[in-house]
C-alpha cells in the first residue's frame, strides 16, 4: 500500500494576520529618496499681531507619494528562492509575503521554475507547499509539476508523485499523466522502466488506450527494440485498441530507424487496409526511412506517390530528398530538387542548406553555388547546426588555391549568431595560407583562435601537425616564439606532442637569446620521451656561448649527448675554450674526455692547453689520465712540448711525473726533453727523482753520461741515500742488453 504523506501544518510563527506589517514595511521602503520639506505658512506682512498663519496654497502642497507597482506574488517569491539557499529562514520569508499559499501562487512559481530549467527549485517549493504551508494540491498542480520533473530527467521524483503522492491527497493518476512519464524514459534511454509503468496501468484502474500505447511504442522503438514493439503492437489489437495515425507513424518511423523496411511497408499497408488515411507526416517518414536505408529508387517512388495521393509535398518532404541524393552523390538531382523549393515558394530552412551544402562543398566545380548559398543562408538569417558545412568549404577553396574566397567564407562563417567554428577549419586555414606564402595572414586566422579560446574546449578536436606546424615554424623564425609557445601549450593540453613543433620552439628560443626558455622545452620533452633534434641542442649550446655562460652551454652540451646526438668537432671546441678561458679547466676537461670518448680527435690544440693548464694548476692524475685516454684513442699529445712548458714554469715535480709516466709506458720523448727535466730536477736539488729517472732510463737500455752519473751518486751519498747510490752503480756496471727499440734516441746527461 502506497505511504500516505499528511500535510503537516507546524507555523513556525503567529498564525495571527500578518498583512500591516508588510504593508507598512513597503510603505517606508517605497521610495529611498528623501522628501521635501513641507513649505511654512506665511503670515501676511500687514496682519496684526498675532493672527494666525495663512495655510499654503494648494498647488503648493507636497503631492502625495504614487502607489508603488508590485511585482506579482509569484515572481517576488520565484526570485527568493532562485538567489538564497534554501533554509528555514527561506521559508519563513516566504510566509511573512503570504501566510497562505493557495493555487495561483503555486502553479505561478512552478511554473516560473520550469520555464527557468529550475525543475528542482519547483520540486523544492512544492514539498514545502503542501508540507508545511498547508496547501493542499489538485490534479492540474500535479499537471505542472510531473512534467516539468520528467523534462529535466528527474524521473524518479517524477514517479513518486505520481503513484505515492498523488493518491495520498486523492488524487488518481490519468492516462497522460503516465503517457508524459512513460515518454520521459524514453527519451532518456531507459525503455525498461518505460515498459513497467505501461504495464502498472492496469493495477491502477488506468485505462490504456492509444496515447499509452504510442508512448510506449516510441519509447522502445527509439533503442532499436522491434522485437517488442511488434508485441506491444499485436497486444494493442488483441485488447481492441484502434490504432490510430500517431500510431502507425510511429511504428513506421520506429521499423525505419532499424532499417526493417519490410515491416514498415507492410504497417503502411495495414494503415491504408484499416481506413486510417496517411498525412504528410506518415508520407515523410516513410521517405526518411527508405533514405536510411540507401534505397532512393524507392524513395522517388514514395515522393512521386503523395503528389498523386493529393499529399502536397513541404519542405520536410524536399529536405529529406535532397540529403538522400547528396549522401548517394547525385548532387545535380539535389540542386534541381533546391531550385524547385525555391519556384514552389518553400521556406528554405537549415535543414535544407545542411543537406545540400556537403555535396556543394565537397565539388570544387560547385564552390560558386557553395558560397552562393552561403550569402542566402546569411541573408535568411539561418544558422547551420552542423559545423563541417564551412569546414569543407573552406578546405575545398584552399585546396584550389582560392585563398582569398577561404578567408572570405570563414568570415561569413562568424557572422552567424550561435554558431562556434570548429577549431579544424582554422588549421585548414593556417595550413593553406602558409602554403600559399600568406604567413602573416595565417598569424591573423591563429590570433582569432586563440581569441576564441575553442581550442581548449573538451569536445573542440585536436588540429592536424599540417596545420599548426607550419605557423610555427614561421613564429620562431620571425621572433614571436614566444606566440608560438602559448599556441602549442594550448595543443599539449589536448596531449599533442609534436616533435617538430618543440624542436622550432627550441630553435625559435635559441635564435632570440633566451636559452632558458628554450631548456624548458627540451626539459618537457625529455620528461614525454620526444626524439630531439641535433640541430635544436646545437643552437642551445651556442645560445648560451654567445649570452657567455659556459656552464649552462656545457649543461645543454651534455643533454645533447645523453640524447644520442654527436656534437660536432666546432660545438666541442667552443664549449672547451669558453670554459677554459672563463678560469673553469677541470669543467673543460670532462668535456675534452668527452670529446675522445666520443672518437672526436681534432681540437687537440685546445686539448694540449687544457693538459698543461692541469698540471700547472696541480691537478696531476686528472691530465696523466686525460693523457692515457688520448693515447688510447690514438691522439698521442706531444709530451715534449708539455715537458719543456712545465720546466720552463718551474713546475718540476709535475715534469717529473709526467716524464715518469712516458717512460714507464715508452713513449717516444726526444733525449733533450729528458735532458731538461733532469737538469730540472738537478737545479731544485731533487735528487731522488733523478735517480729514480736515471734507473728507468737505464733499465730501459738507454745510454747515460758516465760522469754526470758519478756526480749523482756523489749527490746522494752526501745527502744520505748511501744505498740509492750504490744500486745506481751496480745497475752502471753491470752491461745490460738493450730493451727498447729507441735505446740509441733516449739518453742521459748531466
């Protein structure tokens, strides 16, 4: 049993009459401005004294104020409750304007709520109505209210009032009541509860006649179900309904939509048996249906038959003809179809321009017609629902080189109220403009769209790499990167990661001196896994080299090579020299070790500085290994001239070890080198070194001054080194073979 809602009256206040309060509330409140002071009464000069002032004239005396035009009730309270929450206090406000609510008022913001789109605010208002107000509503309140529900798919609500809130005040639901609700689910896709509200009418005491079996016949038929339509239908006759001729164009509307062609024609053959005489509408839909199915032999049939049936033919009847032959691509058989519309007087609507204006568009021959009836739908003022009409277009004249008859057209397109262009046909645009060397016009088209804002609208599609590439390649060779970067930030929004278009960025950033920016971008692509470009890194490198930030260059240098991209032999001397003239040489060693990693092996004069600069600095295992590397690679260094330099700095010890290092990997080293360092060694008293070269020398086979080896061994003994000294002459005495293959070329003197 359906839960009976009492009305509930709980005055939140006096139910005492509150009419003089508001009144005199709005009495004071009728006007904000302050009034003139009333005129004195003037006593006449020659009057005694003591008489009595004269009264003012009457034309003197203040009026008095107008009446003041309330608003209706309703709208007053449709006002309130669409700007403030709804709270107790809301409700008390509306009491304090009507203590009682009768039925105007009701169905008043009902009805202002609805036709607002505000079905909630209607729901809200009638609960309170009948709940604490205590209006009682009737049927043609429920009239109101349930459809209002049911065309903002608040079906559920919808349902409750009527099969537990409308018996509860009793109230029995009708017929159209649940024919509008068993509608609603159908227009909202749920043809389930569609079919059970149908079949609960029974139970209710509901009769079902016609106007609920077509409500539930389109309701199911619109999702395709024919299945259960032909029952319905077959039950509908078994209970003897009458079919009427809604029915029967539904059923041949809803057979059309599933492409049962067969069923549609035998119901249009059932409706003519039975006496019911089809309309212009049946004629229509059957015209649709046939269309639907790509039959347009049977279509003509069809169209040609309502002229001999006395059926006057409407536009619909044209319209539909015409998109027929446009998608079969008979467009000739359309345009004859659009001029006889127009010699029989029809009214030419959008619909009509819609269906014609894709086989226009799309035929280059017929771009004259195109734009011609472009200018009629402008002068009718009809604006097309379908946004690929001016997308075509425009792409057919920009793919016939009419450029200017493109602009013209998407011009025109904005002129029309309502309408968004689709973001596609200004790519299709910049794309044909820059094509057609109109750059600085497809700069125009792209400062529009981003006017617009189009392109970041969820359902706007993401523009083709043909279309925003080439205006961005002509942004960043033209110093307006920084134009280019918001367009193309506005494309990775919608997941666009375009490799050309972050590479001319990062050139476009390079070429105007701001590698900052141009690293940020090369940063974002590194972080969405994008192939770099070598020419990109190399121009961030020499940005940075000309802003004389050598670090930064040796930053983008290094990211150019962790993206697989070799440097070439004039990026790596750059970037060396910068660093090294800037006083940072351990920075352009990592970037000469680099290099040769690399099997770079030009630059070696900048090398040889960066090897001496090492070891005059002190770094001494740095520049052997740099050394040791370069050999490996097979740029042996000359290791006389870095002798000689760093003897001639008196920077001994770093000789010593380098010279060790030669001879311990025999390296080819002239004997005036060896000479040097020696005579080096022997002048800041660094006799143990010199004995240890003097051995290796020796041990290398190579031949030695007799007596500057007596005076070395004299030099050690005083200084202590007795047996240094005397291993120095065993190893003299004793008469080794030779060893090396350049004993006659190393030698020693003192």
């Amino acid at each position: 049993m359906a839960r009976r809602h009492l009305p509930l009256h709980l005055p939140l206040l006096s139910r005492k009459p509150l009419a003089p309060a508001p009144l005199a509330r709005r009495a004071l409140c009728a006007s904000t401005t302050p009034e003139a002071p009333t005129p004195l009464a003037e006593v006449p000069a020659d009057a005694p004294e003591g008489a009595a002032p004269s009264p003012p004239p009457a034309a003197e005396m203040p009026p008095a104020n107008p009446p003041r035009r309330d608003e209706p009730l309703h709208e007053t309270v449709l006002h309130m409750i669409r700007r403030r929450p709804w709270t107790t206090r809301l409700e008390n406000s509306i009491r304090l304007l009507s203590p009682t609510l009768d039925a105007p008022l009701v169905h008043g913001v009902i009805s202002g709520a609805a036709a607002a789109g505000r079905a909630d605010l209607a729901l809200q208002f009638f609960r309170f109505a009948y709940r604490r107000a205590g209006f009682r509503p009737d049927r043609d309140t429920f009239a109101l209210i349930v459809p209002a529900l049911a065309s903002r798919r608040m079906l559920n609500h919808a349902r409750c009032l009527v099969l537990d809130t409308m018996p509860s005040f009793g109230v029995a639901p009708d017929e159209p009541t649940l024919a509008a609700l068993i509608a609603a689910y159908g227009k909202a896709a749920i043809p389930q509860e569609a079919v059970k509200l149908f079949r609960m009418m029974p139970d209710l005491g509901i009769p079902r006649t016609a106007l609920s079996y077509n409500a539930v016949l389109k309701a199911i038929l619109c999702r395709g179900r024919e299945a259960m339509a032909r029952r319905i239908y077959n039950a509908m006759i078994a209970e003897g309904v009458a079919p009427d001729l809604s029915t029967y164009n539904t059923l041949i509307w809803g057979f059309g939509l599933c492409k049962k062609m067969e069923s549609a024609v035998r119901v249009f053959g059932d409706m003519k048996a039975h006496g019911v005489v089809p309309d212009a509408t049946t004629y229509n839909t059957l015209l649709n249906a046939w269309v639907r199915a790509g039959d347009l032999e049977s279509a003509h049939k069809v169209f040609d038959e309502m002229t001999g049936e006395g059926i006057e033919r409407n536009s619909v009847s044209y319209n539909v003809m015409i998109k027929g032959y446009v998608e079969a691509k008979k467009v000739e058989e359309a345009v004859a179809l659009f001029t006889e519309m127009g010699e029989k007087g029809l009214r030419l609507s959008e619909k009509t321009f819609a269906g014609l204006m894709p086989g226009l568009c799309d035929d280059r021959e017929r771009v004259a017609e195109a734009r011609k009836a472009v200018d009629d739908m402008a002068e009718r003022r009809l604006t097309p629902k379908d946004k690929s009409v001016f997308l075509r277009l425009v792409t057919t004249l920009c793919t016939a080189g009419d450029l200017d008859g493109a602009l013209e057209v998407h011009k025109k397109s904005r002129q029309f109220k309502h309408f968004l262009v689709d973001p596609r046909q200004y790519g299709v645009l910049m794309e044909g403009l820059c094509a057609g060397g109109k750059c600085d016009s497809a700069v125009e088209v792209l400062d529009e769209l981003m006017e617009k804002g189009t392109l970041l609208s969820p359902k706007s599609p993401v523009l083709e790499a043909s279309a925003y590439n080439p205006v961005i390649e002509y942004l960043c060779s033209n110093g307006s990167t920084n134009k280019a970067e918001a367009f193309f930030r506005q494309l990775m929004k919608k997941g666009v990661d375009d490799k050309a278009a972050f590479n001319s960025l990062i050139r476009g950033h390079a070429k105007e001196g701001v590698p900052e920016a141009a690293q940020e971008i090369l940063a974002i692509m590194t972080r969405r896994e994008v192939p770099t470009d070598p020419e990109s890194h190399a121009l961030l490198v020499d940005s940075f080299l000309k802003k004389n930030e050598p670090a930064d260059a040796k930053t983008a240098l290094d990211s150019m090579m962790q993206h697989g991209h070799l440097p070439s032999p004039a990026l790596f001397k750059s970037v060396m020299e910068a660093l090294f003239n800037g006083g940072r040489v351990q920075t352009a060693s990592r970037v000469m070790k680099s290099m040769i990693e690399k099997g770079v092996t030009e630059n070696m004069d900048v090398a040889h500085k960066i090897l001496e600069a090492l070891f005059m600095r002190g770094h001494v295992e740095e520049a052997i290994g740099r050394v040791n590397l370069m050999v490996e690679n097979g740029c042996m260094p000359d290791l006389d001239k870095l002798l000689v330099g760093l003897c001639e700095n008196d920077r001994v010890m770093e000789a010593h070890k380098l010279a060790d290092f030669a001879l311990d990997r025999d390296f080819d080293v002239s004997f005036s080198t060896y000479d040097k360092v020696l005579e080096a060694l022997y002048t800041e008293e660094k006799t143990l070194p010199a004995y240890s070269m003097l051995c290796k020398i020796k041990t290398k086979g190579g031949v030695v001054n007799q007596k500057g080896c007596d005076a070395l061994m004299d030099s050690l003994k005083s200084e202590g080194y007795s047996k240094q000294a005397d291993i120095l002459s065993r190893i003299l005495t004793e008469n080794l073979p030779s060893t090396s293959k350049r004993s006659k070329r190393v030698a020693m003197g003192a």
